[in-house]
C-alpha cells in the first residue's frame, strides 16, 4: 500500500548517537509530503480527466453507433422508396397504356359510327332529294295543265251575281 502524506508526517524515526540533524530532516520530510500531496492531487486530477475522456468516448462511441443505424436505416429507407416509386411508376404506366387502348377503341368505335351515319345521311339525303325533285315536277307538270287555261276562259258575269243585303 502507498504511503500518503500523513504517513509521511507522522513517522518517528528512532534516535541514534550522533544521527541526522532533527530540523534539516523535518524540512526535508515536509518538503517531500508537499511534493507528495501535489503529485497525489495531480494523479486525482489526471485520473478525473482520464475518467471524462472515457465517459467521452463512451458517448460519442453510442452517437457513432447510432449515427451508423441511422445511415443503414435511412439507406434502406431510401431503397424502399425507390422499390415503391419503381412499382408505382410501372402501374402508371400499365394504368396510362390501359387508358390510351381504351380512349383509341372508343374513338375507332366513334369513328366507325359517324361514317355509318354519314353513309345514312347521304342515303337519306338522296332520297330526299329524289323526292323534292318529284315534288316539283308534278308542280311543273300541273302548271303545264291545260286546266290552268280553261279557268282563263271562264268568265264571270258581276252581273248575274246576286247579292242579298240583309
């Protein structure tokens, strides 16, 4: 076990015939208790600080580890996401094909329908047509009627109407 300064301080030497000068080894003692008590309180301090250092490290090891989880997390984080973007994109673009066949189908369909119905119309356009041209030809035919010229010659006598005054 070390000896600490009050050990130091309190050891008794024994007295010999003709020994050391009793002051000159007080002075020497007190001056290696001061010494001693200094390196002591030195060795308390260096061992704090030793101690903060690996309380230190000790933290900043946790951050690391967690800073390192984290990168390894939000890495595969971001994977995942852009496993889902891919996915995603892929039925856009499926749901976006379906649609464009859909709308080119019903524009053919619409297609198809509208030259049936100009087909229709032109048919229906000729017969109207035929039948106007009929129309006005028996008009025409009426008009060249000698009938028409046999009204000119009636004649009406003002005279021979009678008109009863009431």
């Amino acid at each position: 076990m070390p000896l600490t300064p009050l050990d130091i301080h309190n050891k008794e030497f024994t007295k010999g015939f003709r020994g050391y000068d009793e002051d000159e080894v007080n002075e020497f003692l007190d001056q290696i208790i001061k010494d001693y008590e200094l390196i002591l309180r030195e060795k308390k301090e260096l061992e704090e600080k030793l101690n903060d250092v690996h309380e230190k490290l000790g933290h900043f090891t946790n951050i690391e580890e967690t800073l390192n989880k984290s990168i390894v997390i939000a890495q595969e984080a971001g994977e995942e996401v852009k496993r889902n973007a891919q996915k995603e994109a892929k039925l856009i673009l499926k749901e976006a094909e379906k649609n464009a066949d859909r709308i080119v189908n019903d524009s053919l369909s619409k297609a198809r329908r509208i030259a049936l119905e100009i087909e229709e119309l032109k048919k229906q356009s000729k017969v109207f047509r035929t039948r106007f041209k009929m129309l006005i030809e028996a008009q025409l035919d009426l008009l060249k009627n000698d009938d028409w010229d046999h009204l000119m010659e009636f004649e009406v006598d003002a005279t021979e109407l009678e008109f009863e005054e009431k």
